[in-house]
C-alpha cells in the first residue's frame, strides 16, 4: 500500500508570531520555519505504517512556495521515500491545497492519505475534509489511533466528551491529532540519505488546478494584551464586577 | 668587532635619576606567576638573578599591588605591608651584585580584574562606574576618601621599595590601569576637582607621583609607564599620552613607553604584540614623544635582537630598550651580543604562548623554545652526565632537536637521525601560515643549538631502535612526531576532503567554498582559514570550540579573528562534523545535538589534530630496549610539550 502524506511549511511553533505594522499579514521575514506540528505526526504515522510493514511506500507532498522543499527534505529524513512538490508563490487556501491533492491522489492511487488535523498558521481545519469531499473518499479526522485492518481502517477520533471509533474502506482520508503519536527527530545520517532521495517539482498547471484565492486578507490583529487580574474581596463585589464591569453575566 | 664598535649605543651606560644603568638593555616589568602568596620566593629570585648574570642593564620589576584592592589576579606581587620588604631587598641583592639596577613597578588596575583567588568577584573600583569589557566588570567609582586612601599606599610602597634597596619605582599608568582611567574622559565621568578638565583628570597622578617624592625624595628615580596610544576606540589616543607627559615630566626621571588597553580585546594585543608586528614597531611614535620632550625614554615592544635594539637608540627613537621576551626566551643574550656572538642568541618568536599564555591561565612563566625559562631552580645549568654515553635521537622535530642538543651538552655523544630532508617537524608547516613565518624561527635557533652542542644529524635516514641499540646505542630517543587524524566521517559523495596540513606541502590549495573543520582551536585551522581566504577562496570555519583559535594565547587568537572577519570567513562554533555528500557538509550541534548542515560546499579541509606515530604495539616490542619516547610520538600535543619533553629525556641520561 502507498501513503500520501501532506505536509506545509509554517512558521516554527517555538517562535513568536509578529503582524506586519502595516496589519496587511504575518510578517515572515527571517523568521525562523518549520514543518507544521500536525504534519510531523502525520508522517510518524506514515513511517511508522511502513516499517510495520502494512505500507511499502510513503510520498510527501507539499503546496507552497520554493522554500517549502525544506519541509519535503524533513519529511524524507524523517522515512519518506519521495516526494512531490507542487510549487506556487501564491498564497495558498485550502481549497487550491485539496485540489492539488486531489489530482496527486488520483495520479498516485494511495491507499491512505494522511493529513495534518489543522496548519498551525491560519488553523483552518478544511484542508482533509476537502480532499475527501473532491475525491469522494471516506474521512476520518482528528485521529488519535489508527489502525489498518486488510481493506479497512479503524480510525479513533478525539471529539468533544470522549473518542469516537469510525471504521473506513481503504482508499481513506486520514487527519492526525495531537496524540496520535510522538514524531521523531530527524538524524544526521536520514537527513544526508534525503537528500539522494527524488524530489519532483510540479506546478498547479502541470496538475490543472487552479490556485487563485477565492477569499481575501483583510487585516491581521495580534491578540489584544491581557489586563492584569484583581482581587475582589466579596462574593457580592465578584457578582457586581461580573454583571457591571465584564458584563458577561446579567 | 668589539661590543663597543658593534653595539657602540646599546652598551653605552645611561643615566635615570640617581642610578647608572649599565646598558640600555632593560627587563621590562611582566608578572611571571612564580611568586606564591603575593611574596617574593626563590624561583623569581633566580629567575632575575639569571638576567642580571648576563648583563641586564636594568630590571624593571613585576607589578606590585600598592593596596588591597590591587588584586587584580590571584597571584600578584603584594607591596602594602612592610612585611614585603626582606623579599623585595633579596632580589635588590641578586640583582645588584651582577651590577643590573632593579626597579619595581607600583601598581592599581582600578576596574581592570581578572580573576581572584576564591573565584569570586572583588569589588573593582575605578574613576566613575564605567563597565570594562574584556573581563565583564563593572566597577564602583571612588569616593573622594577612597582616592586619598590609593594615593598614600603608592607612597608607601615606594617608602618600602626604597627602604629594600629597590632603586627606582615605575608607576603603572600604561595599558587602561587605574591612573589611565582617571586620564581617559571615556571612562573618568567624575564632575569633581578628579574630572572633567585635563588639569583634573591628571590630579590624581600628580598626588601620587608628588606623595611618592615626599617619601623617597631624589634618592630613588620616579619613572612612569603610559600607552603613547591605547589602539583602541575606548581608549585614549597619542594627544593625551602627550599632554601628560609634558605636564608630568619635571616630577618625572623617565617614561616606559608601551601602546594599548587591557581594557578590550583589540586594545589588549599591544600588552604583548604578537608575533604578526614588526619589530620596534612603536618606534614612530617614542620618536614623536621623544622630540616633544626632554625625558629619558624606554622603549618597548618586539624589540627582539641586540642589532634592533641598537638601531632604536641610533635613530633616536629612544634612550632605552625593553627587551622582555627576547630575555625570556634567552637570559644569556646581552653576554652574547657583547662578546660579539649575535648567531648565538636564541630569538624569540612572539608566539606568546608559554610567556603571557601562561599568565593568562595562572601558571609559571616559561619559553616554548626555552622551558628552563622560569625553571631556573631546577635547569639553571644543564650540567654534565657522569657517565658520557652514545645517544640516538630518532626524528627531528622540535623534540628531538632539544633532546639531542641538551644530550650534547650535558657531555653525551649525539647523533639525530630524521627520515626528512630537513629538521623542524610540524613548524615547518607552522612557519608557512599568514603572519606565522617567524615560527619558523624555532627551527634556526635549535639547528644552530644542535651545530654548538655537535650533535651529528643525519637525514633522509630512517632507522628503528632495534637496528641502532644493535649497533651499539645506548639510549635512543623516539622523537617521530604525529600524523594527521581524521575523524570519523560519513562520506556520501564526491565532496574532496584535505588534511590542513598536506595543504601547506605544497598541494594546490582549494579554492570555492571551503569548510574547514577545526577541533584544535590552535593555529592551523584558523592560519589555514586565513590563508584560503587571502587566496580567494569563500571560507566556512566550522570550530568544534566556543570560538575560534579557542587554544591561542588571546593576543595571538583575537588579532588573527579580527583579520578573519575582515576578510569575511565565516565562522560556526559548537561544531562535530558528521559527514559529507556531494555539496554539503553535515554537523551537529555539541551542545544540544541539532543538527547544522553547510550546504554549496565544494572543499571540506580537516584540522583535527595528529595521532602518534608510534603505537601501543611498538611500546611493547621495544619494552627491553633503553627508548624513551618524547613529543608527538608519544601524545600530540603543542611545540611547547615537545620541547620540553626533549628537554626532560635528555636530563635523565
Ligand atoms: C608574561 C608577561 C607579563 C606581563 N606583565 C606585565 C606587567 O606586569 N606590567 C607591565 O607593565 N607589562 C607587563 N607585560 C608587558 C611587558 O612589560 C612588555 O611590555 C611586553 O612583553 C612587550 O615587550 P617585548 O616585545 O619586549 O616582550 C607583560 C608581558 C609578559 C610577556
Ligand atoms: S613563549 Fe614565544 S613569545 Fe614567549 S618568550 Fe618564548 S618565544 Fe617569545
């Protein structure tokens, strides 16, 4: 069996997001850039599918700009056998993101497609049940277990109040959560041996899609600063701070 | 020729104050780390007692801390209790028996403190509350009582030099101490009658040179040592070390001119310029200084030969010469260049490494090229053997040359056998670096030892202990040096990989982009650095250290740094090389494990040190032969070790 993995550059978890001063978006100047958390687990679970021995292949696809083939190489370090990017400058939605999937997976045939649950810049969460929903393909989201069964996948997912077990016909559409697994780093010696590893390069016109926005950037805030706390020294003085300061309460 | 008609101005004798100094050789003051408990001992007795055997005009005194808050390191001399003063009259008596003048220096670093003795931060005390760089202080300004205090305790140290029989007191105003921070308006921010003003800032000298008078009056001469420049942006510059001078000179019997400030790294080089300055190379300015004044001079800084020295006071740069590590490295040198035998003196190379590298880490004084230096206790005199006996010395590196001269002289029958064309080992390499061609120094002065001491030298004849205890040797000594280590690699392409050193045998040096991966911290990686990059090359210094030339005596690391910036090599630290493919050359991070990939590489050049030549299984087919193995052969480390390990083999014979 073949897995698709998706993976998207996306500014490093550990780093602080700054807005533009003009507010028009996230200013990415030498900021430092990372695979997106989600995705690593995606490929863990990929990898890890593969060294059970349940998957023979595992390609990395990524949709982005040039410098996106950092993400690609990780992916390929991290156990990836190939890779496929899709190179576009634009910024990309995850609309023109599923349908540049949705034509590799009809190229590709896999039999499983892993996602990220959600990308940790724009925290969409659209990208997998779009895929699924142009391909027509069962989905199982927010996966904390996954397990392939012949021509099946048991896939648990991490809902509001418990987990919820769904089970799909293979070829499915998987979107990974937090604990589905701990991604490895990648070493030294993968990450030389990556870098023999094929990497295509293909643009959305290669593949037919179209990848212009359908929705535009209005403005971009930073969270506005948290006030400082105070003390209330009654039960009444709470309830009347609550109802006539914070209004949350009436 | 005679001494007279070779050296007619050096050995001229020249009048400072009261004293007569014989010549115009002077022993500069430099702390030797030989005193224990801030007191004078017998190592630094014999130690200048050796200079003023061979014919110092004058010795100038290692720094004397006046007050407690002098402690710039943990092992200075201590001159603020009357109980220094038997130890200081001992060397006033070593000293003047051979007829050299001994002077001693008065000494207050103000904010410029190194370190302690408990490793704990002293209080600094400085004009204002203006923070020192290089050692990261941050210094309290004195109170006005506080200055008064300093003052009084010059003055009662020169009472107590006087009172040892110490004929003259340098006050150490050079190099950013106290009496330069109260001159410096960068760093004297005071709005007192101590600040502001030129006529302000220069009180507090005034004090103290005028309480110094008080106490010893003319019977001592009074000399200053001030920087004509600091060379550095922080520092003060030839205008004010001029205007001082003027103003000071009639309460003055001379001035000791030096250049810099221990106050940042670039400012500190000229404390003891390194081997990349040319001799005398303040002469420029004393001549300056010398025409706006009419005080005796001494001049100071890689004057490193008789002949140099001659010339400065010829041309009228100046009356006197400091010739500190010359004598360092050869106490003998003024006997030698009197009796007419310049050949025979053994020249300092300016390495600093065993002279102020050794201070700087808090040991003893000594000489790469001279480890008696400093150790004049225990090799004052080389001695001769009871029994004379026939030495084979097997190599002829640095190792093995001062084992077989040492062998010679102590009355053994020496033959040096080097497989080579030539002598010298590795510093024939060392000598071929940027800047570094004076090491090559090290090889004619031991070559020319080897030729008095008649040791037989035969190259381009490789011999085993075996075949030469056979032939009737009774000692052989290893002395067969290292070969090049490469670490272990990954290697997944066609990346050419170098050793550092078979680059400087004359190979085509790469050219590109070069990463050279250096865990030595010594003078390769960074020399080979320079030297690419001068060539052209575009050039990645990946250091397995904190920084580069990690292991160089800081004067000789933070100069070459400086020129490595300048001509845009680029430097990584915490460096381990992993591997390397086609383009690209991969490393980890030491402190942390990430991983740090160089990419667009076409060169990768290792500077990773030697492994000895001969192995563990060597030792044990020789273990009934009478071998000893010294230097490289037996553990790779610096010229210094060799030597001396040469030095200490041929002791034992
Ligand atoms: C080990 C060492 C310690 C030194 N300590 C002092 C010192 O205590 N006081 C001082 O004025 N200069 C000190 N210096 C500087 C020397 O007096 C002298 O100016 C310097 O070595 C340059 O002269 P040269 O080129 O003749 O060696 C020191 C030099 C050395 C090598
Ligand atoms: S160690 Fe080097 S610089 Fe110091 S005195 Fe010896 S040769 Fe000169």
């Amino acid at each position: 069996m073949k897995i698709l993995v998706a993976v998207k550059r996306v500014i490093d978890y550990n780093v602080k997001i700054r807005v533009k001063p003009d507010h028009s978006d996230v200013d990415l100047t030498n900021v430092k850039m990372a695979m997106n958390p989600f995705c690593e687990i995606a490929v863990e679970e990929a990898v890890r599918l593969k060294e059970k021995g349940v998957a023979t292949e595992v390609v990395a696809v990524t949709v982005g700009p040039k410098a996106a083939q950092e993400q690609l190489r990780t992916a390929l370090a991290l156990g990836a056998d190939r890779a496929i990017h899709v190179e576009s400058d634009e910024r990309v939605e995850s609309l023109g993101a599923a349908k540049a999937l949705a034509k590799l997976v009809e190229e590709e045939q896999p039999g499983l497609v892993i996602l990220g649950k959600q990308a940790i810049d724009t925290d969409n969460n659209q990208t997998g049940q779009m895929l699924a929903a142009l391909t027509g393909l069962p989905q199982g989201t927010f996966a904390s277990e996954v397990a392939v069964d012949g021509d099946k996948v048991q896939v648990t997912r991490e809902i509001d109040g418990g987990l919820q077990t769904v089970e799909l016909s293979l070829p499915a559409i998987v979107t990974t959560d937090l604990r589905l697994n701990e991604p490895r780093y990648a070493k030294l010696p993968d990450i030389m041996k990556a870098k023999k590893k094929p990497l295509d390069v293909k643009s959305p016109a290669d593949l037919g899609v179209e990848m212009a926005t359908r929705t535009k950037l209005l403005k971009v805030e930073p969270p506005a600063e948290r006030q400082g706390g105070i003390k209330v020294g009654s039960v009444d003085e709470l309830v009347d701070k609550l109802k006539n300061e914070a209004k949350v309460i009436s | 020729m005679s001494a007279q008609e070779l050296f007619p101005n050096l050995f001229s004798p020249f009048r400072i104050g009261p004293c007569t100094i014989p010549n115009r050789i002077v022993f500069t003051g430099h702390d030797t780390c030989l005193p224990e408990d801030g007191i004078v001992n017998d190592a630094l007795v014999a130690y200048l007692e050796k200079r003023a055997r061979h014919g110092t005009g004058l010795i100038v005194l290692q720094v004397s801390g006046v007050h407690e808050s002098a402690r710039y390191t943990s092992h200075l001399l201590m001159a603020n209790d009357d109980a220094c003063i038997p130890g200081y009259r001992r060397l006033a008596e070593a000293c003047g028996q051979h007829g050299s003048v001994l002077f001693a220096q008065l000494f207050h670093p103000g904010r410029e403190i190194m370190e302690s003795s408990d490793g704990l931060r002293p209080v600094a005390y400085s004009a204002s509350g203006v923070p020192q760089e290089r050692f990261g202080v941050m210094p309290r300004g004195l109170s006005r009582a506080g200055i008064h205090e300093i003052v009084e305790s010059f003055a009662a140290a020169a009472r107590r030099m006087c009172l040892a029989g110490i004929q003259g007191v340098e006050i150490l105003a050079s190099h950013g101490y106290l009496p330069a921070q109260f001159l410096n308006p960068q760093v004297n921010r005071r709005d007192d009658e101590y600040g502001g003003s030129f006529a302000n800032r220069v009180r507090f000298l005034e004090e103290v040179l005028d309480a110094i008078r008080r106490e010893v009056g003319d019977r001592m001469a009074v000399g200053l040592r001030l920087s004509c420049d600091e060379r550095d942006e922080q520092g003060m510059g030839q205008d004010i070390a001029i205007e001082t001078l003027r103003h000071l000179e009639s309460r003055l019997d001379y001035a000791s001119v030096v250049a810099g400030t221990s106050a940042t790294l670039g400012g500190s080089v000229h404390i003891v310029p390194p081997m990349s300055y040319e001799s005398a190379y303040l002469s420029k300015e004393s001549h300056s200084l010398r025409s706006d004044l009419s005080l005796p001079l001494i001049l100071t800084g890689r004057i490193n030969q008789p002949h140099e020295a001659e010339e400065v006071i010829r041309s009228g740069a100046a009356d006197l010469c400091g010739m500190t590590r010359a004598l360092i490295c050869d106490p003998a040198m003024p006997a030698k260049a009197r009796r007419n035998d310049a050949d025979g003196i053994r020249a300092c190379i300016g390495c600093n490494q065993a002279c102020i590298g050794h201070f700087h880490r808090g040991i003893p004084i000594s000489c790469i090229q001279y480890p008696e230096s400093g150790r004049e206790l225990l090799y004052d005199d080389l001695g001769r053997a009871e029994i004379s006996r026939r030495v084979a010395v097997i190599g002829g590196g640095p190792a093995g040359m001062k084992a077989a001269m040492v062998a010679a002289a102590r009355g053994h029958e020496v033959t040096l056998f080097e497989a080579g064309r030539r002598l010298g080992g590795q510093a024939n390499q060392a000598q071929l670096l940027p800047g570094r061609s004076e090491f090559g120094g090290l090889i004619t002065n031991l070559m020319e030892e080897l030729k008095r001491a008649e040791v037989e030298v035969a190259t381009q004849r490789h011999v085993t202990p075996q075949a030469l205890v056979a032939e009737g040797f009774e000692r052989v000594i290893v002395a067969t040096g290292a070969r090049p280590y490469t670490p272990p690699l990954e290697l997944l392409g066609e990346l050419p990989v170098s050793q550092a050193v078979a680059l400087l045998d004359g190979a085509s040096l790469p050219g590109g982009h070069v990463v050279i991966y250096d865990t030595q911290g010594d003078w390769v990686g960074v020399g080979v650095a320079e030297l690419l990059a001068r060539e052209g090359a575009r050039v990645t210094l990946a250091v397995n250290g904190l920084h580069p030339g990690e292991s160089l005596q800081s004067y000789v690391r933070d100069s070459t740094v400086a020129r490595l910036h300048d001509l845009g090599v680029r430097v990584m630290t915490y460096a381990r090389v992993f591997g390397a493919d086609d383009d690209s050359v991969y490393f980890y991070h030491t402190g942390g494990a990430e991983p740090m990939v160089v990419e667009g590489v076409d060169h990768l050049v290792l500077s990773c040190g030697g492994e000895p030549v001969v192995s563990p299984e060597d030792e044990d087919r020789w273990a009934t032969l009478p071998v000893t193995l010294v230097g490289d052969c037996l553990a790779p480390r610096t010229a210094e070790e060799a030597v001396y390990d040469g030095l200490k083999a041929a002791m034992a014979i």
